[in-house]
C-alpha cells in the first residue's frame, strides 16, 4: 500500500471508533436510568460524534476521491468499517456501558495524547481538541466504575461481570498490525503496545478503588480494526445508523 | 493573534461580530465567548474571520458560521471569508471579562479557574451561586442542557442553575 492509502486505513480507524462509540451511546437515549445519566451520555456521545466527523472528514480529502464524512459513515458496508470490537460491543446494562466507555475512553487518552505530537499536523489538532473532551470521559465513567464497583453486593457483582466480558477486547487495541507499524514508523502513530502500560496504570487504578479484580489476560480476538472479522453487532449497529440513506439514497437536508 | 495594525474596515467587522449572538447562550455573543478567534487579512487583502467550535460536537457550530455570515453580508462584508481552526484549542479562558459578566446575569455561574485535572473524585471547584453569590452549592450533575454547562444547585437560596464549565 501507499503512504497515503495507508494515511486513510488509519484515520479511517478513528473516526469508526469515534462513530460506532458515539453511536452506542445514542442507543441509549430516553432508556438512561436516570435524567442526569441521560444527559451525560448524551453529551459524550456528541463529543464522539463530532470527533468522527472530524476524522471522517480528514479521510475523505486523503482518499481523494470525493467522498465526504456523511459518504464515509452511510455508505460504506459492514466490511469496509475499520472499527475495534471493543466499541461494536452492546450497551448490556448500566455497568457494561460504564465499563466500555472506561476501558475505550481511557484508551483514547491515551492515543490522542501521543497523536497531539503526530507529524501529520491535521490529526494532531484534531487530537489536542478531542483529548480534553476524553478526559472528561474518562473521569465521569471511571466515577461509575468505582461507585458500582465499591457499591452494594450486586452492582458489584454486575461491574465484576462488565469488566471481565469486556476485557477480551481490550487486547486489540494494543496489537499493532501493518497499517499501525507503518504510521509509527513514520512517526504519525504510536507504537500501541508502548500506550498500554500508562492505560494499565490508570485502570488499575480504578480497579482498585472500585474493589474490582483485574481480570487475567488470555486470548484476546482481533479482526475489528482491519475489518477482518467484526462481531455480528456491527451489522446491526449500521442497519440503524445507515438507515435513512439506504431507503433515499442521497437525501440531504 | 496576528499583528494587529489599525485597520477601519477590519474594526467594524469586528463590531459586526460583537452583535452576534450564541445560538444557545443568546445573552452573549460569539466574541464573548471567544469563538471568534481574530479578524485579518489574507495575502490578497481578504478579510478572514477565524473561528473555533467550542466541543467537537457541539450542534451550534454551524448555526454560529451561519449568523456570522448573514451578519457580514447584511453589514456589507460579503467578500470576508470565514475559516475554521481547530489548534490551538477552544478554552473557556477565551471567554471575556464582559462575557463572564452576562454568564452570570443570565444566571450561569462562569467557569471556575483552578479546575481539578484528570483525578478520580477530586474536589469540585468552588462554584459562587449566580443569583445570591453563596458558594454553600453542589453539582447536581456533571452534564447539562448544552455540551458545555453542567447542573448545580445552590444550598442557600435553594435555587437550580447552571455551571459553563472550565475547558
């Protein structure tokens, strides 16, 4: 692949994350369990929206071929996304929604707080705007995480069961596969499994506070990212997503 | 900020903009807030207003270059172009002495500098209650009715009211 096809491979990866998480979070409205939490997962998943927009948007001027954020997130199929599993996954109850967004959350503080020093000054903008945000995230969810864990016998029961479902997912996102060594090597990226030791930090962290155990670290799937291989969920996530432009193809406002 | 040399015409853009109102927050307007970045030239003697969203998200941010462009026009500025920056980053330290002001008479407690960073459970920052000026108040919630309040209520006079937070 070329430099620049790689360039959109991976900022494609981006806004997906960005768009499938914010769009998991949208599911969730009007079914909050409380008015507050509504509001606040309403708010961060704007935050996420409007970080893949700014992904997307970049994409679609490095492809080059017209393509812009509205094409990229309505028309491409399942395949075509470049999302991680852990961001496909469903919203479960209240403590796998908390725990998603901690586990994701503090992982793209992470990313974009390499990303802010990127070579590719675009993507280091948009980073330097998106990583005040996710701290905000990381905090407000992470709050969660400790207050049910540290709760009554069965929110802690139910956090304990979020974190261990939800850790099987956690190693893609530190596996680099080509298109990541390539950005790194090129001083775009990261290397991604130099991240995963300030995320461990803070997770356990939480973990502790939260009287949680850190689940072990076994086989972990991959296949989210390169588009090898999505969960099912994907499909259904876009069924509604892509709806309105799959039954009026180019329907604007 | 670019060099800032006394230029009529970039001065009445200037309060051209200070007449645009937030579409949120309409007690202030987008210079207040600080989403007006700065006002200049470009190479060919363009004028440029430079703006900034505040959240990535937040759905105002093309209502705002909306007005902005039907104020310019109806002042005569037709040929002034808007642009959007991202970097460096929208802070509410931008927002001005005079919009802080309005903030707290439209009854938003202004951002509290000395903000807690990063930390799990730190301390809230020390909010003074907009209406009766007691800072005997909570955080009700940490998100409100715009990407950029939160909800707080005042133990003292017992009233709601929200909280522009620090960015």
């Amino acid at each position: 692949m070329e430099t620049r096809e790689v360039l959109f491979e991976y900022v494609l990866r981006l806004g997906d994350n960005a768009l499938i998480l914010g769009q998991r979070l949208c599911e969730l409205l009007g079914w909050a369990p409380e008015l507050e939490e509504e509001m606040a997962l309403a708010n961060i998943a704007l935050d996420y929206i409007g970080q893949a927009r700014m992904f997307l948007s970049y994409a679609g001027e490095i492809e080059g071929k017209g393509r812009d954020e509205d094409q990229l997130a309505y028309t491409r199929d399942v395949l075509d996304f470049r999302c991680a599993l852990m961001v496909q996954q469903p919203n479960g109850d209240f403590a796998h929604t908390m725990a998603r967004l901690f586990l994701m959350s503090a992982f793209n503080e992470q990313l974009y707080g390499w990303l802010v020093r990127s070579k590719d000054q675009r993507l280091a903008e948009i980073a330097e705007k998106a990583l005040k945000e996710v701290r905000y995230h990381v905090r407000h969810s992470g709050e969660w995480v400790i207050r049910l864990g540290d709760g009554t016998e069965e929110s802690h029961r139910r956090m304990q069961r979020a974190i261990e479902d939800l850790w099987l997912y956690t190693g893609e996102l530190f596996t680099p596969d080509e298109v990541d060594q390539a950005m790194a090597a090129e001083g775009i990226g990261p290397d991604l499994a130099a991240l995963k030791p300030a995320w461990q930090q803070k997770v356990e962290a939480v973990l502790r506070e939260a009287t949680l155990e850190r689940p072990a670290d076994g086989w972990m799937p991959t296949g989210g990212k390169d588009g090898r291989m999505h969960s099912e969920h994907l499909g259904h996530i876009l069924s509604e997503l892509q709806f309105l432009q799959r039954a009026y193809p180019g329907l604007r406002w | 900020m670019g060099v800032e040399v006394r230029d009529p015409e970039l001065e009445r853009i200037r309060a051209v903009l200070t007449q645009v109102q937030d579409p949120e927050i309409p007690q202030l307007s987008v210079v207040d807030l600080g989403i007006v970045r700065e006002v200049v030239r470009d190479e060919a003697g363009v004028p440029v207003v430079r703006i900034t969203p505040t959240y990535s998200g937040c759905p105002a941010t093309a209502l705002i270059e909306f007005e902005i462009r039907r104020a310019l026009d109806a002042a005569g500025f037709a040929e002034a172009r808007i642009e959007t920056v991202l970097s460096p980053p929208w802070t509410t330290d931008w927002i001005t002495e005079e919009g802080r002001r309005k903030l707290k008479a439209a009854g938003i407690a202004p951002p509290a500098p000395g903000e807690r960073r990063g930390a799990l459970f730190a301390r809230d920052p020390e909010v003074a209650c907009p209406r009766c000026g007691s800072t005997d108040t909570a955080k009700v919630s940490e998100f409100g009715s715009t990407p950029c309040k939160a909800l707080w209520r005042c133990r003292s006079c017992r009233e709601p009211f929200e909280y522009f937070k620090c960015l």
